[in-house]
C-alpha cells in the first residue's frame, strides 16, 4: 500500500504541476492530440522516453513493449499491437519521425541471447522470436554469451526493427518521399549517453557532443 500511496501522492502533484498552471498544456490537448514523433521502446522500467528526453504531454506518441521490437508488416487476421499503434501514428497524427529507443542491460535481449525460456513463458519467447536471427548472428560472431555480444545485440536489434519499418508500405512511402524520417537510438545506462546510428559510419555515435561527463566528474567542455 505505501507504494500506491506514493503513486497518489504523485498524481496530486502531477495536478498541480500540470493542470492547475496558468499556462497548463492541457488546456489545448484535451479534445486533440498533435505529436511530431512516435517513439518505440522497451517496457523497461528504467527507460521511460518521456523522462529521458524530457518531453511536455503531447510531444511524443510511444509504443512501449519487450526490447523495443518492431515485427514486420504482416497485414492478416492476426492481433497486431505495434502495428497498429504505427498505423495510427502515421496515417491519422501523421508524424514527422519514427525513434526506436533500445537501451543497454536490456532483460529481453539477455534472455534472448541466452535461450532462456522459462515454463511459464506464454507469450515472451514468440515475440523475442522477431529477432531470432539477429542472434544467430551475434551469437557466431561473439561464440558466446557476453556482455559485449549482449550489446552489440541491443544496437543490432535496433537496425533490425529499423528494416521492418520499412517493409510497411505507408511508412516506406513516406520514408522515400521525406516526410517522414526513421531513427535508431541507444541509451546507455552505465554512463547516461544517448547514441543514434549513423549510417554512413554504419556506428552508434553520440548525440550530445562533446561526450558528456559520467555524473559528478569535473571535466571542461568546449563548445
């Protein structure tokens, strides 16, 4: 219970904080919403993109499952969530960028990159099987169950969910003519920096340079 009490208590000062202000951003998000990005990211309860990017309500529409997957466009009778969360995003609030937010010391991945697979598992094996060969492909090159082959698995994921986007028609479409724009973003716990894949690097690189300190280091910076 005290949990939930702090959860209450928090609601009161998300309130207070944003809807008792003069200049409330609910005040014109309440009968529409108009966000320019979608962001796709893990359910990880360290991860939540509002707080890493700190974003006001209504800047960003995301889509939160294990690993920050996208499956690929697979238009059948089948229940279809990122799917359709996608759809909405593109074709109704049609918004301008796509980010796929992968993160270190990601659960799912590990698991993945391990075969562990509990008997209770009903649900998470299947939908980390989207990435089946991405760790087929680490895994040979790595030739074990490592830290860095975990890793180079989470930025790989990322690319991988960045190339089923582009097997949806509309997103593609939009892709090519530049009204939409796709990007694969890693945020690194250990050290709190945020990389996004370069493609002519073919690199994950920084996006905030110079490369921020770890906190509480006393470094210069120049502009």
């Amino acid at each position: 219970m005290k949990e939930i009490r702090k959860f209450i208590n928090g609601f009161k000062e998300f309130r207070k904080e944003y809807y008792c202000r003069d200049d409330s951003p609910f005040l014109e998000l309440q009968d529409h919403q108009a966000p320019s990005t979608m962001v796709i990211a893990c359910s990880d309860s360290r991860t939540d993109p509002s707080l890493i990017l700190q974003c006001e309500p209504g800047e960003i529409f995301v889509v939160r499952n294990i690993a920050n997957i996208v499956p690929p466009y697979e238009p059948d009778t089948k229940l279809h969530g990122v799917s359709s969360a996608l759809e909405y995003a593109v074709k109704f609030l049609k918004v301008q960028n796509i980010i796929i937010l992968g993160h270190s010391s990601c659960g799912g991945i590990k698991s993945l990159m391990a075969d562990e697979i509990s008997e209770e598992d009903e649900f998470i094996s299947r939908w980390l099987s989207v990435l089946s060969s991405v760790r087929e492909k680490v895994r040979a090159h790595y030739q074990s169950v490592s830290v860095e082959a975990c890793t180079a698995c989470e930025m790989a994921s990322i690319l991988h969910s960045l190339n089923n986007l582009l097997t949806f028609p509309w997103i593609a479409e939009q892709v090519e003519n530049g009204t939409l724009e796709i990007h694969g973003w890693y945020f690194d716990l250990k050290d709190g920096h945020l990389l996004s894949y370069n493609d002519e690097s073919r690199l994950f690189e920084p996006l905030t340079l110079p490369i921020l300190p770890l906190c509480g280091s006393v470094v210069n910076q120049t502009e």
